[in-house]
C-alpha cells in the first residue's frame, strides 16, 4: 500500500494511508479529519453551493478548502487548499495529476505539497495547498500570469492559447526575471512536453513580483495528452513568434524534438549551449525517475502503460538527435 501523498510505501500496520509526515506537510497538521464527503456525486453537487469564486477550467471543476475546528471542508473563499473531483469525462484525472506533479518535483522542480483524498465509495479527488495563501494567516501573496504581465484582455477565455507564442513569454521574462529564470520556464515547457501536458497555456504561467521577479510554483500540470478526445496539439500555445521550429514544420510528424526547444530558447535570447545541456540533463532525470513513479500511483494499470509510453515516445523525440536523425 503506498501512501496518497508521496506515493511512497507504508508500513504494513499503517492504520491510515498516509504518511504522518507527509499529512503535516499537506496540512500543516497529523490530526486532520479528511471525510469530505461519501460519494463523488455528493461532493461535486456540494461544490456550486459551496464554491463562488472559483470556475470550471474546461472539464475539470475546483473547490476551495479550509481546515476549520480539525476538519476539511469545502468553503466559499480564502481557502488553504484546492480540490479537484476527477470530471465524469475524463475518469482518474485526480490520480492523474497527482502523479505527473508528483513526478516533476522528484526530477527539482517547486510543486506545492499536494495528494489524494479518498471519498467512502472509493473515488480519489486531487487536494493542493495553495501557494499564494499563508496556511497560518491566510495572507494572500500578488501574482500574475502571463496573460496579464502582457497585457492581454482576459475578456475571451480563448486568448490564453492564441494571444501570445512561448518565445514571447520567454523575452519578457528575460526582461523582467534575467536569464535562469527564463532558462527554467524554458524546462518547465520540455517537461509538460514528455509528459503529454498539452494545456500549458498563458494562465498556467505566473510570476511573482516580490521580492523579486520569479516564476510561482507548478500547478495544473497533467497528462492531458491521455484523453485523446483533449490532444489536438503536443503545446497550448505556438513556439515561435513567427513561423515553426525547424523540426517540427519539416517532419509534419507531430512531435516536437530538443532541436525545437533550443531554437525556442535561442531565438527568445537564450544560450544555445546552456539550453542543450538543461534539456538533456532534464530529460535524463524524467526517463529514469517517471517509471517508478507511475508504477507506485493510483492510475489504473492500462494508462500507466499507456502514460510511460507516451513519456518513452517524448524522450525519444527529445534527446537531440540532428533533425532527421534515428
């Protein structure tokens, strides 16, 4: 049995299935009461009664949370934490994106502390702490995603995947954050790359301000690429502010290799060298840490077959062979 935050084995007298440590992590407590709720659809038709500052975000619906007199419960603003019910459509997102954060902060990157609740009929939601509310105070810290730090009108919800490319994302934060940060946001768009998160749109890209200007945590990071009703293309957005990356608009294959990531980084005012070694480094630490870590999660047996395989075709396509190469 694998405890629902780290994904980690538990002892065999494990009375719950978690980790001490990792429930203090998650809540900042050991003793938190979790029963959110006895079935799915209970939960997800509380959750418009309970929720009005949060949207549906395509399919999948949010929540807010708080701990309140040692319990979770749903509430109607300054949440500690974010749930996500699996949508009916797209069955084990929950497990889903558990896993896939999981993963990318195994390989170094900052994922706020995140797991699994189980409801009393056996379905797993997806809970997150959120990393712009101080769990203690409820402080709340100033962020802005890309689509702001642009300029860009949130007025039609389909400009956050046709209002701007990667390369123009990746010069203002050379602007505004210097080169490292860039250089990570950069590994940060090969990682939902190899893992099939094909919704890395100008939204799903903050920065913070104070004290100085960085990229926030990961969040909304999954394996979309699964449900191939979800996959019309490997990126949210374009690549290049004009025209493709070499590979890709050569091959008409439909993947993406490192070569494109380095014309990316190279051409938004990056290191042609330095993006190289980032990528290769990355990508070796994704071919050897995700088959653990898909193998220890809570996806049915058939995708994570079908997850590794995608990672495994991503790999292939990203370790920076010359275009054209096998």
């Amino acid at each position: 049995m694998n405890c629902l935050i780290c994904l980690k084995s538990l002892p065999e007298s494990a009375r719950i299935q978690y980790h001490g440590a990792c429930l203090g992590q998650l809540f900042g407590t050991r003793k938190v009461n979790l029963a959110l709720a006895e079935s799915r659809k209970d939960l997800v038709t509380a959750i418009p009664r309970k929720t009005h500052g949060f949207s549906i975000s395509g399919v999948q619906m949010k929540a807010q949370l708080a701990i309140e007199a040692g319990k979770l419960k749903l509430v109607d603003s300054n949440g500690q934490f974010i749930m996500k019910p699996s949508p009916e459509e797209y069955p084990y997102v929950a497990e889903n994106e558990h896993a896939t954060l999981t993963l990318m902060r195994r390989v170094g990157f900052p994922v706020p502390p995140c797991g699994l609740i189980s409801l009393k009929d056996d379905h797993l939601v997806f809970v997150i702490r959120r990393y712009d509310r101080d769990i203690e105070s409820g402080a709340r810290t100033h962020q802005e995603d890309a689509m702001q730090a642009l300029g860009i009108s949130n007025a039609d919800s389909s400009q956050k995947y046709t209002a701007a490319s990667y390369q123009e994302v990746i010069e203002l934060v050379i602007e505004h954050g210097g080169m490292a940060v860039a250089m990570e946001l950069l590994e940060r768009l090969v990682f939902s790359y190899l893992v099939g998160n094909d919704d890395h749109h100008l939204k799903n890209i903050s920065f913070f301000h104070e004290p100085v200007f960085k990229l926030t945590p990961c969040y909304d990071v999954l394996a979309s690429a699964l449900y191939s009703s979800m996959a019309e293309s490997p990126m949210a957005l374009k690549m290049l502010e004009n025209g493709e990356p070499e590979y890709y608009g050569t091959m008409g294959n439909g993947y993406f290799a490192g070569s494109d990531f380095v014309e990316l980084g190279v051409k938004a005012g990056l290191i042609g060298k330095a993006v190289k070694n980032r990528i290769t480094s990355l990508a070796r630490k994704v071919q050897k840490t995700a088959p653990a870590i898909i193998e220890a999660s809570f996806m049915p047996e058939e995708m994570k077959d079908r997850y590794q395989a995608l990672i495994s075709d991503r790999l292939r396509f990203v370790s920076l062979m010359e275009p054209g190469a096998e």
